[in-house]
C-alpha cells in the first residue's frame, strides 16, 4: 500500500514536472477583441465571451462548459450577426452573437491563430497549416490556397483580392473569387502582424526589422524602412503618417511620403499590438505591462502600467478605452477617457 | 538565472545544429540530445558505477546478516551499514548525486525543445528573447521548419494510412517500448527481488513506459522525439558502461506468465 502511494506520488510530481515544462496552463496569446452595439466578444483561453461593455458582465459563453480548445483570435462578426472564430485545436465555429449558440463548421490541420474575415458571405481565413482557406458560412471550401509555411497573420481583404503576409517572408495577393495567384512578393522576413491599406499601396512589418511598403498592383516593393529590432505589430496609418513599433520597444512615427523619421519614442517592453491612432492622440501597449499615450508630436501623455504584460490593440468603445491582458485575474480593462479603470473582466473559471 | 544558464545556451546550441543540418528540425533535436547526453556521460558513469556499487553490498553476507540481526535496532543498523560502506570504499549517495545533477540538465533540455518549436505568439516572443543577437538572426531562423518525416513537430503526432480511418501514434509507442527498455537496463539485478525498493523499481519500471506514453500522445511530436532519442542513447550508454544484458533486456516476464 505505502508502495504504491509513493509510486502514485512519484508519477503525479513527473507528470507534473512536464505538463508544467510544456508551458500548458500558461496563456499562448492574448484576447482577440471585437466590438458591436455596445458588446464586446472576445476570445480567450477556454472559449468565446459576449460582454456587456457598460459594466463588464458576462452575457454568455461559448462553449458552455471549457474543452481542450482554446480560442484567441478576435471572432469575425458577420453582416446577419454571426461571429465566425477558430480555436488552436485546429476548428473553426459559427456562433449566433445574441444567443451564445454555436457550432463547429470546419476543421484544419492546425491552430487559427489569425483573424477571420467575412466579406459578402465569404469566410477568408488563413491557418497554421499554411492555407488560406475560403469558405461558406457552412464551412464549405471554396477554394485554398497553400503558402510555403505558417501562416499567422490576418488577411486582408481589398477590391476582390486577399493580401495575406506569410511566415515564409511572401506577401501574397490571391484573387478573392477564385483563389488564383495574383502576385507574391518575397520581404525578406516572416509576417506575424497585420497588413494596412493606404490608397496604392499596403503596409507591414516584417521579423527581419523591417517595415515594407509595397504597391498593390504588381507587388513592387516601394521602399524598406530599417528598425533597431523586428517588427511584430502591423502599422497604422493617419494623415500621410505611419506609426508603428519593434520588439525592442522603439516606436516610429514615419512620413508615408518620404520616409522621414518625424519622431522616435522608447517604450520599456516590446511593442506587438498595432498602435490604436485616436482624436486625442496615440494609444499602444507594450510587453511591461503598460499602456502608453502619446500626442502625434512624440509628447508623452502618459505611461499607464495595467498588467504583468500588456500584448494587444487597445479598442475604443463609445468613448472609452478597452485593453486585453494576459495576467493571471484579468483578461479585459476598461478605461474612461482619463485613463482610468471603469471595470475589469476577471479571469473566467 | 535558470535562463541564463541552461535554457538560453541550449536554445542557441540547439538552433545552430538546425541551421548547420540544413534547417531540418528534427535531426536537430536527435544530434542535440545525442550531444548533450554524451557531455553528461562521466556523470551517467558515475552513477552506473554507484549503483553497480550499492547492488555488490547488498548481496554481500554481513549486510544479508546485518539486516536480519538489527531488524529492529535501527541505530545500530545504521552504524553497521556505515561501517561497511567505509570498509568496502562505496559512497551511498554516488549513484544519486549524478541523478540528481543530471535531472536539471534533462529538464533543461526538454524546455529547450519545447521553447524553439515556438507553436503560439507568446511563445514566439519568449523564442525571440533567447536568441544571442550575434550568433544567429532571428530573421533567417523564422519560420522554424517543424516537419521531419511524416510529422509536424509542433503537433502531436499520427501516421495516417489510406486503409486506416485512424492515425497511429507511432512515436508515442516508441517512446512507451523504449522507456520500458531503458528502466529495465537502468535496473541493476536485486539480491532480494521481494525487498520493499526491488518491488518499487519493478512498479514504477511498469508504470513510468504508460505515463511516458501518455505525455508523448498528448503533446508535441517534438518532445516525442526527444524522448525516444533520449531512451535509445540512455540504453547505448548502458550498454557501453556493461549494464545491459540484452537478454534480459527483451525478456518479458509478464507474457510469459500469461502464456
């Protein structure tokens, strides 16, 4: 008997001892965050939470009760109020975004890591497994396209072609009908962060410390800007200016038209998310845990620690500020217009 | 500091392997095991010779007379024990200190592997962290080539036949045949099969192959690879260190039985 409890103990510490080492437990992202009509749905850990973005209560949870999927990426929503979102445990699900109510409607070969996108009934959605797939609502295929590698980063989806940047350093423009190649361009780096559209041209950053403009007819690249560090976050664009930051914590302020540094501000983590560009200024997060404000002068307004570590986009909500964490009690902070805490969604069990 | 020390060097090991072999993963992860536990073998020696050490005492007859003698005096057991550990040269603790040194370096290595398959944003971001700028570029490292063979090394994995509606965890029963196979070489031959710590080695040598199967058929194909490496080269240094009767080794007493 004292044999076998001790056998039983010795098993649980090395099962333990790995599952620990295996990181299972720890947070593999951040929230995926989409808002509509005054609710915020995010994507964290176990499933899919609909938020009453006035006070931060639950409104339902999808699924139900936790399964070994776990869900990250922002959920799509479509135009009749389905959100369209897949899970690392490689299946995509459609959920009624009133009800909670959803169901499973395809299964990849890997995890979603990146965003869907709906476009007149069309899901484009890119997978680890290296396709950009195009669906129905029913999870039909109607058409894929394979990539050499990964693919992480969300598509993007402009007059009838996908733009999607690949881990396998290509951007690839696909006609959105068809899925034929149009073009692919190599940047030299892997593209994790999203692709922004500004009149002829799309942006993005790339892991090779690099941010690429490149014109969307031929996939010419139009010029390179060198950052000290890589550059996860996609950028974002306003009045002619481009803004983005690098793993190091450097955040560029960039003229689209020549490329002229207008400013430089150093952050006291990595800057991943894409930067929110607001009437009152600059809003980004960064890997200390803090939520940083910035005039479009450089002018620091203030420098905000919310959480352990600070990943995503922060999202205005009538007026207000939304952040998604990844500390141990918190998945979502709101924020009034002062910076200060409204409400916060604690970790759901 | 646990970083620093052990984690960040074998990351770096580790990925220059991958890039010298071609950017293939899986090889990476053979020769990197294959390096890291010949590095360690004076110590796997060490603990081979302790344990060859403490199984000549135990069939040796003052210890058999000591401990029926003083069964019930455990003082005095205790200073006999001693008496003959100093006269026969042997170190009780030779063949645990080697274990117990060689347990963070394992460890290390298994985080190592985990931490460069890199599967999810944050454990990319960990990745980039752990990159010495001057010896390697992210840039060109990224995306990590996980696919060895019919495998995605970030996945769990199954081999998928055309005539099988279901995948075959191939390496997950490799891993699960050659723990048994190790535990077996591992454990030297007890005077008194029936003593409270031979029965212990012969439960835990029949549930560690189930529990080690279990860990490789729910997580990365990666790990698995490790494992079975890790086993494989484990038995070889047995064998080279005269530990292993093949004989016994493939002898499995519990069919017998059943037949």
């Amino acid at each position: 008997m004292k044999n076998k409890l001790i056998i039983g103990l010795l098993l649980i510490i090395t099962a333990l001892l790995f599952s620990g080492c295996t990181g299972t437990g720890i947070s593999s992202s951040w929230p995926g965050i989409t808002v509509a009509n005054d609710v915020i749905y995010t994507s964290y850990g176990s499933g899919v939470f609909a938020v009453n973005a006035q006070n931060g209560t639950v409104i339902w949870r999808y699924p139900e009760k936790a399964t070994k999927a776990s869900f990250y990426a922002a959920p799509a929503l479509t135009a009749d109020g389905q959100l369209v979102v897949g899970d690392y445990a490689h299946v995509l699900h459609v959920i009624d975004a009133k009800t909670g109510q959803g169901h499973e409607i395809f299964t990849a070969e890997s995890k979603w890591i990146g965003e869907s996108v709906v476009v007149d009934g069309t899901i484009y959605a890119s997978n680890a497994d290296g396709y950009l797939y195009a669906l129905d609502l029913n999870g039909n295929v109607l058409w894929k396209y394979k990539t050499e590698s990964l693919v992480w980063s969300n598509p993007l989806i402009l007059d009838g072609v996908v733009y999607q940047g690949g881990m396998d350093h290509f951007i690839y423009a696909i006609d959105a009908n068809n899925g034929n190649l149009i073009w692919k361009t190599d940047t030299g780096g892997a593209i994790i962060g999203n692709i922004v559209n500004s009149d002829g041209s799309i942006f993005l950053g790339t892991m090779a410390k690099e941010a690429i403009a490149v014109d969307k007819v031929d996939g010419k690249i139009l010029w390179r800007y060198a950052a000290a560090e890589a550059v996860w976050s996609g950028p974002a664009i306003r009045d002619g200016n481009i803004y983005f930051g690098d793993l190091a914590g450097n955040f560029y302020a960039l003229a689209e038209a020549n490329q002229a540094v207008l400013w430089q501000y150093k952050a006291n983590g990595a800057i991943v998310g894409t930067p929110l560009l607001a009437d009152d200024g600059i809003y980004f997060t960064a890997e200390d845990g803090a939520l940083v404000h910035l005039d479009y002068t450089g002018k620091l307004l203030y420098s905000k620690p919310l959480a352990d570590k600070l990943y995503g986009t922060p999202v205005p909500v009538n007026g207000k500020l939304l952040i998604g964490t990844t500390s141990k009690d918190t998945i979502l902070i709101m924020l009034d217009e002062n910076g200060n805490q409204v409400w916060a969604l604690p970790q759901p069990k | 500091m646990w970083d620093s020390i052990i984690i960040t060097p074998f990351v770096n090991v580790l990925l220059y392997i991958y890039t010298l072999v071609g950017q293939n993963f899986g090889i990476a992860i053979i020769l990197f095991t294959i390096l890291i536990r010949l590095v360690t073998h004076p110590l796997t020696a060490q603990q081979v010779k302790g344990s060859k050490g403490m199984a000549a005492l135990q069939s040796d007859k003052r210890w058999i007379e000591a401990q029926k003698k003083y069964k019930d005096d455990k003082e005095k057991l205790a200073q006999e024990q001693m008496a003959l550990y100093k006269e026969l040269g042997i170190n009780p603790f030779a063949s645990c200190l080697p274990t117990l040194i060689q347990f963070p370096i394992i460890i290390g290595l298994y985080q190592s592997v985990m931490l460069t398959l890199a599967s999810s944003p944050i454990e990319m971001l960990n990745l980039t962290k752990h990159v010495y700028p001057g010896f390697l570029s992210i840039s060109q490292l990224i995306p990590l080539n996980s696919k060895f063979l019919w495998m995605n090394l970030g996945l769990p994995e199954r081999l998928h036949l055309p005539f099988l509606s279901f995948g075959i965890p191939v390496l997950a029963i490799l891993v699960l045949i050659t723990t048994y196979l190790q535990s077996k070489a591992m454990t030297p031959p007890s005077a008194n099969p029936n003593d409270q710590s031979a029965q212990m080695s012969k439960m835990m040598n029949l549930y560690m192959p189930f529990l080690m199967f279990y860990l490789a058929f729910t997580f990365s194909s990666g790990l698995s690879l490790y494992f079975v490496t890790s086993n494989i080269v484990g038995i070889l240094q047995y064998a080279a260190l005269g530990m292993v009767d093949f004989k016994k080794m493939f002898s499995f007493p519990f069919l017998k039985k059943k037949a």
